[in-house]
C-alpha cells in the first residue's frame, strides 16, 4: 500500500480519503495530538498490526480497512479508543462497526454468510472524531450494506437464578478485593470483586447464539465467579456451557417470545 510520510503534530481540521487497490485509507487531521514519527509504508509492517498491546493513540489518525494480510492469525484489540483487527469476516466487522452482538442481527436473505470460508480483512481503526460512523460508511462503500434498528417479535431466553447457592457466584471475598478483574479462556471464566454485566449479557448470549435477558437480579458490582464449560461425553460446547450454568452458577435459561431491538442490514446494490 501506498503511504504518504506522516508528521508528527496533526494540526488541520479536514479528513482526506485515500484509496489504493482494494484497500481505502482515511487519513483525520484535526486537533494537536501527540505521536511519534512514522516512516512512509509504515501500515505495510506487520509490527504495527500486533496485537501485544501496542499504543495505539500514538499512531497516526487513521482508518484501514484491507482484505487480511493475516490469514489464520485472526484476532483483535482495543486500547484508548482505538482498535486493530485482524482476519475479521465481514459479519464481525459490521457487529463491531455497530456495536451489536452478532445474535441481534438479521442479515438479506440472499447475504453470502462468511464465517467459515469466506475472506477475512484488517481494520485498523484510530480516528478521534466519529470513529464507528466512518466505518460503517466505509462497510457501505467497500461491500454496498447499510443498516438500522428494527424492534422485531422473536425468540429469546430470560436468564434466572435456579438455584441461589450454587458454587459458581458469590459476593466477592476479601482475598478477590485484592486482585479484581475478569479472565476468559480455555473454555472458563473466572471473575474477581467485579459486575457479572458483561458474563450474564455478552457472554452468555454470544455462547448460546439467541438474544439473552438478565432477570437474576444480579446487579452488583462485587462479584466472585468461576466457571468452566468442557464438554463432556458427545456434549456440544454450547449444551455444556448451559450445563454449567445450571451446576456451577444455578442459573437456568427459560424460553420466551418478545419485541428485540435488532440490528437490520440490507443491500445498496
């Protein structure tokens, strides 16, 4: 990609659109910030796409958004407001642009999905001013979608609590207080003196693939919680990670029907 040299202090207010092949860089000057210098082509090296928490608010101000340069090192990260992404499919790149789970879209019916097979591409995502609504004019330029909110009559679960002395969640213990925070991987979760918000919404729902409503009444915002879902037998991820919040947290999900505030996205061509 082609890249002009970048100064070191951003001082005129305009934003400048540049596209290169397939690629469209949009450059935002606007008010002094503070960078360091970066050499011509620098978006060219991979060093400034990791995803080892680089900061990100020194880059300079821009919008990248490419096919992958990255295939199988799919990933993405966030700091001071500003994103990398990596080998995203299109699906993820509008749940992002949007700010909506992937459970609360609804996609044309003749969409070609892309989870599985289809091109992965690169953001890099660092303007100060509008950043999400230059990319999705970006999404609408570059792949001809657009979107709104729609409140839709649909399936759903309610999250309640089944069972309030089960292992997995507790108030936070004073031992927890002294190293707060939230940790996810291998299939666990585990929160210390922390709002269970984001496990009860983001988590639950992403894992279960339907919009999740939280009736448990866990509000709070010091919480202890463990949780891990490994299948067991010819389990399938997602029946053992219900399994689990059954045993572990003794929450239950209860199917409903009821009005979802969806993300619709349609074709401009």
């Amino acid at each position: 990609m082609a890249w002009t040299k970048t100064k070191t202090a951003i001082i005129v207010g305009v934003v400048a659109i540049v596209a290169v092949g397939t690629s469209t860089v949009i450059v935002e000057k606007g008010r002094k910030a503070k960078q360091a210098a970066f050499p011509a082509s620098w978006a060219d090296n991979p060093r400034y796409w990791s995803l080892n928490n680089p900061p990100l608010n020194t880059y300079p101000q821009v919008l990248i958004l490419r096919p992958t340069r990255f295939p199988g090192q799919g990933g993405g990260l966030g700091n001071w407001n500003c994103w990398v992404l990596k080998d995203y499919q299109i699906e993820d790149l509008i749940a992002n642009a949007y700010e909506c789970r992937w459970t609360r879209i609804i996609y044309p019916e003749d969409f070609q999905h892309s989870a599985k097979a289809g091109p992965g591409y690169d953001v890099m995502l660092t303007l100060r001013h509008n950043p999400l609504k230059a990319l999705q004019e970006e999404i609408t330029r570059q792949f001809g979608l657009v979107a709104h909110t729609e409140t839709i009559v649909t399936n759903a679960l309610v999250l309640k609590v089944a069972n309030p002395d089960a292992p997995g969640i507790k108030p936070a213990s004073p031992e927890s207080r002294k190293h707060p925070g939230n940790w996810m991987q291998n299939r666990s979760e585990t929160i210390h003196d922390d709002s269970l918000k984001n496990f009860l919404g983001a988590t639950v729902e992403t894992m279960v693939g339907q919009p999740v409503f939280n009736q448990t009444g866990l509000t709070g915002n010091h919480y202890d919680l463990h949780m891990n879902w490994d299948p067991q037998g010819g389990e399938t991820v997602k029946a053992a990670f219900e399994r689990a919040l059954r045993e572990q947290l003794g929450l239950e999900l209860v199917p409903t029907n009821m009005p979802v505030k969806m993300l619709v996205v349609e074709k401009t061509k």
